[in-house]
C-alpha cells in the first residue's frame, strides 16, 4: 500500500496557534497525529506540542509502542511540566493515526476527530469526549445540536489530568480507503455529509482538503478558533 497526505494548520483568529500536527511517514507506513492546546495564556501550544511530539516520535523504532501507551506517556510529560506556574493548567486534545501497510490503528482523547472513510461512505467517527456529545448520547440534543450547543467546549477528558482514558480502534485497510483528522475548529464549520461529498470528488488528500476549506472560510466568524486537518489517502 501507498500512502498518500496532506496536512495544514491556520491559527484562524486568534494571535497564536495551540493546534500542533506531526507527521512520519515512508514505504507504507505512517503515524499521523493532531492535538488541539487548551489554556490559551497558559501554554495550550506547550502541550500540544509535547502530544505530537511523544505520540510519533517513536514510529521509527523496532519494536513499536502501542498508541495506548504513548498518548499515556504524553499526559506524564505534560503533568511534569505542568509543576512550572506559566503551564500549571495546560491541557490537550489528541488525535493520533498509524498505518502498517495493511493495518490502520488510532486512539483520540478530547474532541479532536478521526474520520475514517471506505466503499464510497463515510464507515466510522470518533465520539467525543465533551459535555455536548454525552447530551447527544443521553437523547437530550440532536447530533448537529453538537456543533452549537453552548456545553461543547466543556471537555470531559483531555492530556493533562491525572485520570487518563484512551479510545482506540483499528481497521484492516483496502485501496482506496481513507482517512481525516481535525481540530474542533475545524469540524464544527463543515459537516459529516459535506467530507463525504469532498472526498468523493477529490483526486487526491490536498484537493479534498482545499474543497472542506472553501465551506469552512464561508462560515467562520472572525474571531473563529484555530483549525488544523490532515488527510490520509491508502492507494496500491
């Protein structure tokens, strides 16, 4: 299998970036992981940096880390830095990817989302770990009730606290498959239906992504949150 991406990241209207995106990737095989900073003044950037960085800086060894175990150790390092006042209450989402030629495994926390797509549809989104989604999943609001409700924000789990829960799963992969992640800055301005569509009449990660972003500058406001998106395409 090839492996086919793309990547980008905008500090939308804000002063400052805290969205971090890493990517290692050759022969086959790649780990692709986004992580969204929480704490704006303090240091959201430091931790989400720390995220990517941890989560695939290993990909190179022999034997690797189960992603379980490096979104693990991420929220050790960002505890320890969090002992420094200027990063005491810095947190992270994270979304992390890995493709073994014909495996794809991935783990998220927070609400940063996978998206993974097969047979011409949309197969399989992370949940979210936010107040909104759990009132989507307790029949109190609808799905695109999430997108606008005022409690999404309100994030349930995150790196950066002592309690670390980590959801994970894994496909076998085929031609053609595909794969999105993203920032909540991102999702929120366009819809499931909407990657499905984009995706389907895209040739390739970089044009699927540029369609998403022709919706997404039509909808933010101007004070609009960072966004950041990588796009994996699997091809013979």
């Amino acid at each position: 299998m090839k492996l086919n991406y793309y990547s980008y990241t905008n500090q939308g209207g804000r002063a400052h970036n805290e969205d971090s995106i890493k990517v290692v990737c050759s022969e086959g095989k790649g780990t692709f992981v986004l992580a969204d900073g929480l704490g704006g003044h303090d240091c959201g950037e430091v931790a989400s940096a720390i995220a990517v960085d941890v989560i695939a800086g290993n990909t190179e060894c022999e034997e690797k880390e189960e992603l379980k175990s490096l979104f693990e150790e991420a929220n050790k390092q960002i505890l320890e830095q969090q002992s420094t006042l200027e990063h005491e209450k810095m947190k992270t989402t994270a979304v992390a990817l890995r493709i073994d030629r014909t495996q794809a495994e991935w783990a998220h926390i927070g609400d940063s989302r996978l998206y993974y797509f097969s047979g011409d549809e949309l197969q399989r989104v992370t949940k979210d770990h936010s107040v909104s989604y759990m009132k989507y999943l307790g029949g109190e609001i609808s799905y695109m009730d999430v997108y606008h409700d005022d409690d999404r924000s309100s994030l349930l789990r995150v790196l950066g606290k002592e309690k670390c829960t980590i959801d994970t799963d894994s496909v076998e992969l085929k031609s053609g498959d595909s794969f999105l992640l993203c920032s909540d800055g991102f999702w929120e301005y366009v819809y499931n239906e909407e990657i499905l569509i984009d995706w389907l009449k895209a040739d390739n990660p970089k044009e699927w992504i540029n369609y998403m972003l022709l919706r997404h500058i039509q909808r933010t406001p101007e004070n609009n949150d960072n966004f950041s998106v990588i796009a994996v395409c699997v091809e013979e």
